[in-house]
C-alpha cells in the first residue's frame, strides 16, 4: 500500500497502526494538502456482504459525529476490494503508550484525560452509537493534551460469522464488561464499564482482571472482585476510587446511568469538599438478588429456561398470604432448586464462554524474507494476527519493506489469533543535508563531516557568480537544501560560491578632450559626478589631467561615479616669450645636421629643430617660463653641443632679454678671395690683416678673427 494513491486523492505514506480487522496508514490528501489516518479493512472480512455492509453504515454513522474529543470521520470509500475510511489525523501518542511510559498517572492529569473520554462517549451515545471496545490503544492524546476517541462504530459491525471466525469476542477481554462476556447485547453502560477499567490502569498502572487465558479473564469480569485502586496506590483519593468502583459495578443497574452523570461526577471529584468522601458501598452481592439477574439475563441471550422450579411453585413461593406458616419443606426445597439453579446458570455461563472463547491451535508459517504484506497475509491465512507494533529498523543486506525476523519460530504451534511480532527492514537511515549556505568551501565540507556526510570538495559541484550582497567566496545557494535526506553514495552536493559584487574595470579618459571623456563614460554606464579644473603646464587646456576616485583598471561597480579634473591650462603667472636663435653651418655653404633644443616650464630637452642646413637661418623657439622656472636654449651641430642661451622669467617680464648676436660663418679655408685695390699696398702686413678683418662686408669689425662668436654670455 505505501505510496499508493486511493481514490487517487490520498497518497499513502506509511503504515502507523492496526488490528484484528484494520490496518491503519498515515496518507497525505493532495487535494486539501493536509496529513489523514486511512483505516484499511483487512482482506480477510473483504468477501463478508453482511460486514461489508454494516462496516459502511457504522462508518457513516460514526462520520454524524462532531465533537472535540472525537476523531474525525472524512470519508469512506472503496477501491477495488480495498475497503477504507478517512479519517482525522492526530499528531501524538496513544494512551497505551504513555501508561507504559509513565503509569500510574497523576491523579488530576487521569482524571481530565477520563473527564475528555467521557464527554465524547456521551456524544456518541446520544447519535445511538455505542463504541463497545474503550481501551487506551483506541484513546488518542495529542500534543496540545487534546484526547481523542477513535474507532467508534468498527467493533459494532461484527457479526456472529466474525465471531466464529476469528474465535473470539469483539474487543479486548480485559475490558470487557460482565454482559459483554456474556455475549448479550451491550449497550450505553457496557462502554462506561470499560472507562472505568481504563481509569483504573492510568491511576495503577495494572489491570484489574489478569489470567493465564481469555476464558479464565472473561469469568473473573463475571464472577471475581478486584482490588480496590486505594490498596494499589494510596495517592488515590476517595472520591476518584469511587467512581472506579460505580462504573465497574458486575451489575449494569448499579453503574452510572449515563456518561454525563459519571462526567458531573469527574468534574467534581478533586474539589476539597470531596476528596476525602466516604466508601462507596453497595449491596451485598452474595445472595440470591445477584444470582436471579444473571438468569434472566441468560434467558435473553438465548439460553433455556430451566424447568426444575415450575411456574406453579413459584406462584406458590410469591402468593403465599402472609403470616401463614411455611410448610417445612418448602424452604429446603428453595434452596436446593436455588443451588441447583445457581450450579446449572453457572456451567451454562462456563459452556457458553468456552465456546465462544475456544481457541485452536495453529502452526507459525516462515515469513522470513517475505514482503511485509506478503508476510501478513501469510500470518492472518494461518489464524494468526500481526503485533501492532511492527519493528522497523535499518538491516544491513536487508532491503525495505523485507521481513528479517519474526517473534514467533517458525513451525511452532500458537493458539489461534496470537499476536506475531515482525521486524521489518527500511531504507538506510540518510542524514539530513546540514545548512552550509553562508559559509566558505572548507567550512562546508567540515560541516557535512560533522553532520555524517563523509566527502571531498573535488566531489562538490562550484560554480560561482556575482552577488552584491553575499560576501566573495562564500556559499549562498546549496543542493539539496537544508534538512533534506542525502545520500553520500549517489547523491551530488551542487554549491553556488558568491563571486563578491559584480565589478567591471575602470577605463582610462586622462588625455581625452573633457567632452569626449564625458561621452565616453556616460556611454559606458557611469556617472560625472563632477568636472574640477587644475591648472597645468604639461597638459593642454580643456583635456582630462585626472579621473577619481577610480585609476585606469580598478574594480569598480557598474554605474560608479566619478569625478574629472580637466586642464585649465597655463597658470595665471606663467609668461610666453619667442626666442629667436640664428644657426648656422660650420662653413658658409657647407652641409651639416643641426638640432635646437629647450628646457622651460613644459619640460626637460624639448626638441625645436632638427634638420640639415648650409646657410645661417634664424629658428623662432616658443618658451614658457614660471616664475621658478627658467629657459634654456641649446643648440647642436653634428651631435656636439656648440651654445647655450639662457632665458630668465624676470628679463622675460621685464621686457629686457638680450637677443643672441649673429655671426655669419666663415667661407672655407680654400676658398680664394678677391681683394679691392688698395693704395698702401706693400707698406705694411697690418694693413692687409685689417682689410681681411673687415670681410664680409658689413661687419661691423668687432675682431671675430675667422668669424665664429667668441661664445660669451649674452645675459
């Protein structure tokens, strides 16, 4: 049945329960989405129409319940020759299991516990269903002490067909009541009877009635009294003693009339003005009043009148007048027919309950290696029944839902409808997939070991991706999620790690026009959060001298702000001045490479000109000079540096720089030269070394020998 779906509405989970006639499973409504308890009718009754029949009515019967204190009824249905009811289902234990747990009770906790069963058979005997197997395994405590009846209507729909087949009477012996041994027809009294044996184990932790069999405890609820609660446990109070002692009266009669006159009394029971009540006393049971009601009620049940006290003697007996004397053989007539009768009303009790009681051996089949409900099955065809309490366990080699042991050997004999115990194999128990979100990779794997998942981080499945709100390196998404059962063997662990927030590199705009740098970034997602201007001798006016608070290459986020500083150009103070240097060739007409060079506010070794010439030309060098700063001008022929011109900020303010003298260059040396007529030629060498200083014409005779400057410092 497990994972079946029935009406395929209710999906089945496991099997939490069961009985003699029903199986119990814990299933989950898909449609409403909420957990249900679906009671199966086992298969042996599938094949019984009167059952069939009467199991449906008592069903629908006990689904016109609605109290607090009883399970719910949500539907019966049938699928195939599966019979089934839904009902409520109770998180918690039943009272069986805490009376083994933690009996005897405390006092005021059984008696609201009694107080609950109480209400909810009242209800019940009111919508004429009376539930006629109370007994802890039926009673429900839920986690909120809420208690529950259940099974109301089930044990009702067995019929004598039932009876002969499973060979015992409906319910359990040690709850029965005096009638229901009997086999008579039990009513409204017969379900309080069996509270008040219920009340009795909570506040003893015994049972009344214990015996070697069925029979030898069904004649004890017949013939024996019981010890009384207060002589088990003295803690007992009066007042709760006595109403044990009403509701397990061996007559009917004697009880409470109803269960909301034994609830009055619960409710009433733990006042001060009542715990310490005298005895309950009732009449003595050892004459002939107890013995007539059991014959009478013998007669009912079907059992023949006994013919050896007449109708006439009894007349005779009831009419005789009063005050006229008895015949003396009357009275030992009486109480010889009356032992007689008491010894045949006896043995016809003995007959009857033996034969209703009777129980034949059978042999235990090997179910062994068998499914679960192949193993039931097996059980039930041989007379047997299943423990309720089916032992579930993890077994190496043993696969799920496999029968690994059984209570009972196989072979031996049993009597019929003893319980057989079966254990059960289940899956390997799977440890929970720990949280391992917000941790980083070794941490995880610490953890998973931890937690019993024995695996390397090669075995993990990474991936990584950007998070802006997960720290770098950290897990923030895991599979399977937290609490889910893992299998180390088959199963994968699949990580997501954070990469940190979802940077992008900073571009580099230095150097860019300041409109083209705006466009740029703009285009690119960012925002100007402001342009600064800087004055600036190295970088032209209008470009980007610098970008902050983001450098070229930074990680930064999308959408980042920045703030340019763009190039106002020269600074208030600086000047500009041309310089104007002649250059010239070694030799007039004569080839030769020449080089300017300057220093000023811009910088080192700034190149003017560089070029061939072979006449004298006049170079215009544009300076810029800072009030700290001073030009140089250098000039190079053939590599080698011939002058060198200094140009100060304060001349260049002043308007006082001297300009570089010129000197033409001097012809070379072969070259003849034509000289003019002169009157006092021959008297004298110095006339002649003078003409030859005036050459070239214009010069203005400073005495420059062959022409070249003397390299003096025009500043």
């Amino acid at each position: 049945m497990i994972g079946h779906e029935l009406a395929g509405r209710y999906k089945i989970i496991e099997r939490i329960g069961g009985g003699g006639m029903a199986l119990v499973y814990k299933a989950q409504d898909i449609l409403l989405n909420r957990n249900v308890a679906i009671k199966v009718l086992r298969q042996q009754f599938v094949h019984d129409e009167e059952f069939i029949r009467r199991f449906r009515r008592e069903a629908q019967s006990a689904a016109s319940l609605s109290h607090s204190n009883v399970v719910s009824i949500y539907d019966v249905g049938q699928e195939d020759e599966v019979h089934y009811i839904v009902m409520e289902y109770i998180e918690g234990q039943n009272l069986n299991e805490i009376i083994k747990e933690r009996a005897p009770l405390q006092v005021d906790e059984a008696v609201r516990i009694a107080t609950q069963i109480c209400d909810a058979l009242g209800h019940a005997h009111h919508n004429q269903i009376i539930h006629r197997d109370i007994k802890p395994h039926n009673i429900l405590i839920g986690r909120n002490g809420r208690v529950k009846v259940t099974d109301f209507g089930i044990a009702r729909a067995v019929t004598s067909t039932t009876i002969t087949q499973t060979g015992s009477v409906v319910g359990s012996v040690h709850y029965f009541s005096p009638e229901h041994a009997k086999g008579v027809v039990t009513g409204e009294k017969s379900d309080l009877y069996s509270l008040g044996i219920v009340i009795y184990q909570m506040l003893t932790a015994r049972l009344p009635f214990l015996g070697e069999s069925p029979i030898s405890v069904a004649l004890k609820h017949l013939q024996e009294e019981f010890d009384d609660p207060r002589e088990v446990n003295p803690l007992i109070p009066q007042s709760v003693e006595n109403i044990i002692l009403k509701s397990m009266r061996k007559n009917p009669e004697e009880r409470y009339q109803s269960a909301e006159e034994m609830m009055d009394d619960l409710e009433t029971c733990l006042l001060p003005t009542r715990r310490n009540e005298p005895r309950m006393e009732f009449e003595d049971d050892e004459d002939s009043t107890r013995v007539m009601p059991a014959f009478k009620t013998m007669q009912r049940s079907g059992q023949p009148h006994d013919s050896s006290l007449s109708d006439d003697e009894e007349e005779e007996v009831e009419e005789e007048p009063p005050g006229k004397g008895k015949k003396k053989w009357v009275k030992p007539t009486i109480i010889i027919v009356s032992a007689l009768l008491f010894l045949g009303i006896m043995t016809g009790v003995v007959i009857y309950v033996n034969n209703m009681l009777e129980v034949k051996e059978v042999t235990v089949p090997n179910v062994v290696d068998e499914t679960e409900e192949n193993a039931i099955r097996m059980l039930e065809e041989s007379g047997l029944a299943v423990d309720e309490e089916v032992i579930r366990e993890y077994k190496e080699n043993v696969e799920e839902g496999i029968v690994f042991h059984q209570s009972r050997e196989p072979g031996t004999t049993l009597k019929e409808n003893t319980p057989v115990q079966l254990s059960v194999g289940i899956a390997k128990p799977l440890p929970n997939m720990p949280q391992i979100t917000g941790m980083k990779l070794e941490e995880a794997v610490a953890k998973l070991k931890e937690a019993g998942i024995e695996i390397s981080p090669d075995a993990i499945n990474v991936t990584t991706e950007n998070n802006d709100e997960i720290t770098k390196d950290q897990i923030f998404r895991q599979t399977p999620t937290e609490g889910v059962p893992f299998n180390p063997e088959t199963d994968t662990i699949s990580v997501v790690v954070s990469k940190g927030r979802n940077l992008i590199k900073m571009p580099s705009v230095v150097g860019m026009e300041q409109q083209k740098a705006v466009n740029f970034l703009e285009s690119n997602g960012f925002k100007i959060e402001a342009i600064k201007e800087r004055s600036s001798y190295e970088i032209k006016k209008g470009e980007v001298m610098e970008q902050w608070p983001h450098e070229e290459n930074a990680d930064v986020e999308p959408g980042a702000a920045i703030t340019l500083f763009v190039s106002s150009g020269y600074p208030a103070d600086a000047l500009e001045h041309t310089y104007n240097v002649p250059i010239t060739p070694a030799y007039e007409g004569q080839e030769i490479r020449v080089k300017v060079e300057f220093t000023d506010a811009l910088g080192e070794n700034q190149e003017a000109v560089n070029k061939m010439i072979s006449t004298t030309e006049t170079i215009p060098v544009k300076l810029l000079l800072a009030p700290n700063k001073n030009a140089t001008v250098m000039i190079y022929r053939d590599g080698r540096q011939v002058e060198t011109y200094s140009v100060s900020y304060n001349d260049v303010k002043n308007g006082t720089v001297p300009q570089p003298s010129y000197e033409p260059p001097p012809l070379p040396p072969d070259t003849p030269v034509d000289t003019p007529p002169d009157e006092d030629a021959g008297e004298g060498n110095d006339d002649e070394d003078d003409s030859a200083l005036d050459w070239p014409p214009g010069n203005n005779g400073n005495g420059n020998g062959n022409g070249r400057g003397k390299g003096k410092d025009n500043d």
